[in-house]
C-alpha cells in the first residue's frame, strides 16, 4: 500500500511506497573506508565537516542529534541561514496562502478566551512563528474584538533564528532595522512582542494562548528497528564510499544505545513484529507536556497544527528543498528536514494535566469555524483576478486533494472545561488500521 505525501508543506508531489524506498539510505557495507574520488561526492560544506569530524572521534550519532544540527546549528543550520518560507524559499506554509488561515484561528482563540470566563489578563504565545504571519494575522483580527484585545498583556514568539526574528519583528511591528540580540519591541498599539529562545523563558503567573503551527513536525527523532535480538537504533554514519554521492548514511547500532534502553522499554512500543521501524520525538513530549503544565498551572489554552497521524509513525522522515523531496542526508543544512507527527504522544504528554482534543482535520476546522462565509467576504470585495486568488487558497486549504485532511488540529484546554467547538468527532478522521513500519 502507498500513501501520499506532501511536498512544499501543502502540494502533494509524489506517492511513495510506506515501507523504505523514499527516507531509508544505509551504508554501503564493507565500502565504508575506502578511497573517495572528491569529484563522486557532494560538496563538503563546513556543517557537513563539522558532523564528519564529530562521527569520526565519538562514532555514528542519533538522527537526532544530526536533525537537531541540520536545522539549527550556527554553522549552517537550516532555519539559521534566511527565509525559507513562501514560494521563493523551499515551502509555503498555510498562512502564507491566506489570511483566512490565521483569522479563524483567531477567532477560535476567543471562543476559548469565553469559554475560560473571560479572563481579565493573557498572553498570546508562539511556538516557532516563521515569518509572523499566522500572528499578524490573529492580531489583526482580534482587533475586531476590542473586549479581547484590551486584554493582551504581551505577545511571545519562541524563535531561534536571528534572520527570521527581524522578518518577524518588521511583519509584526514594522520594524527593519534591528539587531540580532533583539528581545522585545513595542507596535503603534501598544502590544509589546517578545522573543525567546525556548518555552521556558516564557513568563508564567498569566492565562497563556498558546499557537504551535508546523511545529512539532520539525523537531528531532529518533529512529529505531526491531530486531531478533530486540529494538535497536538507527543512526547517522559517515559514508566513505564510492557507492553515494553523499557523505552520510543510515546504520543499526550492533547493540543497545541509551536511547533504545530508555525511549524503548515504553508499553506504547511492545507490539511490533521484526523489521518494523518506528520514529519518536522525546523533544515533542516534552514541549507538548511543558504546555500542558502551563495550562493546569495558569489556564489557557493550546492549538498544535501540524501533519501526522494518530498513532506511532514508521518511516516519514523528509526533506524538502525548492518545494522537492531531496535526500534527508544530503548537504546537510541546505533542505528542510521534517517527519510526521505522533498526535497519539502528544496527547499522551499532556495526561493528568490537561484535557487533549482531536486531531481533526484541517478543513474540519476551517469549515466549521466560518471559511466559507469567510472566503464569500473576501470574494465580494475583490476584482476578478483576485477572486481566483482567494478561491484556489480555499481549495487549497480545505480541499483533500490539497491540505484539506493531512494537516490536523489538537487542542489542550483546562481539564473539566467544556469541550471546545469544533472538536467532536470527524468524518473525514476515517479510523485507520495500523500501518505496517
């Protein structure tokens, strides 16, 4: 069986085989040490040196920690180097394609500000903002609703990346000139916008709305296969043969690792048959869960949106450069790694500290919170070439051929809070069967 898969975050380019064509290149066995024509292999770049040197005196390293490195590392990393987002970087992303993307997701963040009783002091929090947006967006459309944003105390965007905290800071405050030690900046409105670099910075004590959109799905895994001798781990090699044009390939560990020992022994992963792979992101479970304790200890309310599935994910691991698949291990830094999301463990994160609803669909949520309304709107005020403009970005949202019921919405709300709307059950959210790994 095939499945599909998105390219561009939001096209789908290709439908691959699940089991291992796509994301799995292991080395070429007993060719690992021997003589590299330089003309046969990829340019050596300096983050790709840096990860031979650290294989070559520790020995092969998690997909994580390469993951980790390819995105964020200051020698290169991914998201460190420029704006990767829109149609001239390597993805487009939902609130990129319309307006209509962040205003209702705004328009959910007051029914749950209702919901909570109307509290008289939040905080608007941003897990990984790209551009800002999904957050220009929301705060132009709370705007409509001066009795919720007179109540904004701040807003806070997690970012790594100095480049996109400037695209950011002039998206949000139309600001171009600022430096890369930035912290805070204050609009015409008077709303303050504060950078961090991690959650835990964030200020605790107020009622937090929490946005993760396209988050969780670049976060670190780790890859594992289950063998006759029990789960062993996937890890990132150098490649020295002449067999690859890239410079690093797959490896099962001979043994145990730490991570196998640790993340392994889970009652989550005990059934599984030989040759099964699975992917898990501790990184994720931890986030998901410091919200979830946010949430118990402050009130508020969390929205994850990404791609994934409701259970645990086998191979899925991509990468994505110019809006096309390109090899997880070539040049890394140069493409956009990503995997699909487990909702089943971000959920599980959340356990005893904060009530977990859905994932539904993308165009579930859309619909129900007033797209098409929406979109009549826009449709009514705009010239014929802007018409199809806006009605492709429809269609390309809620449309299953599109973003329609990849893309999926979990929502963490206070434990014993009604639940919020539209979070019933989905028909487009078909129960699936396991997938093989």
């Amino acid at each position: 069986m095939a499945r599909f898969i998105l390219g561009g975050r939001g096209r789908i380019i290709a439908q691959v085989s699940k089991t291992r064509g796509l994301f799995w290149q292991p080395c070429s066995l007993g060719r690992r040490y021997s003589t590299i024509p330089e003309s046969t292999k990829e340019e050596l770049t300096p983050l790709s040196k840096h990860l031979r040197e650290q294989i070559k005196f520790g020995g092969p390293i998690s997909v994580a920690q390469y993951m980790r490195s390819a995105l964020t590392h200051p020698l290169g990393g991914y998201y460190m180097k420029g704006d990767v987002f829109g149609a001239a970087g390597d993805f487009t992303t939902s609130p990129e394609i319309s307006q209509m993307f962040g205003e209702l997701v705004a328009v959910w963040f007051v029914t749950q500000w209702q919901a909570l009783g109307s509290p008289k002091n939040i905080q608007l929090v941003e897990l990984g903002p790209g551009r800002g947006t999904l957050m220009s967006d929301m705060l132009r459309a709370l705007g409509h609703f001066d009795y919720v944003h007179s109540t904004i105390r701040g807003v806070h965007l997690v970012e790594a990346s100095p480049f996109l905290r400037r695209v950011q800071a002039e998206k949000l405050a139309s600001l171009p000139d600022v430096t890369d030690s930035m912290e805070s900046v204050k609009r015409d409105d008077g709303l303050e916008i504060h950078w961090h670099t991690s959650l835990d910075t964030v200020p605790e004590g107020t009622c937090s709305m929490i946005i993760a959109h396209e988050f969780f799905d670049a976060m670190p895994i780790y890859k594992f296969e289950l063998t006759e001798d029990g789960w062993k781990e996937i890890q990132v090699a150098a490649d020295e043969s002449t067999d690859s044009p890239h410079h690093f390939c797959f490896t099962l560990s001979p043994g145990p690792t730490n991570a196998s020992l640790t993340i392994m022994a889970h009652e989550r992963f005990q059934n599984f048959k030989v040759g099964d792979r699975v992917e898990v992101s501790p990184d994720s479970y931890a986030v998901a869960n410091h919200v979830a304790q946010r949430i118990k200890k402050d009130g508020g309310s969390a929205l994850f949106i990404d791609y994934g599935r409701d259970h645990v994910v086998g191979d899925s691991l991509r990468g994505i450069r110019k809006h096309n698949f390109t090899n997880v291990l070539s040049r890394p830094g140069d493409s956009d790694l990503s995997a699909d999301v487990d909702f089943s463990f971000l959920r599980d994160a959340a356990k005893d500290l904060a009530a977990a609803h859905g994932p539904i669909t993308q165009s579930t949520f859309l619909r129900a919170m007033g797209i098409g309304p929406r979109m009549n709107m826009l449709l009514a005020n705009a010239d014929a070439p802007r018409r199809k403009d806006i009605a492709t970005a429809f269609d390309r949202l809620v449309s299953p051929l599109g973003m329609g019921t990849v893309y999926k919405f979990m929502a963490l709300t206070p434990e014993g809070a009604p639940e919020p709307y539209p979070f019933q059950p989905d028909p487009l959210m078909v129960p699936q069967k396991e997938e093989e790994h």
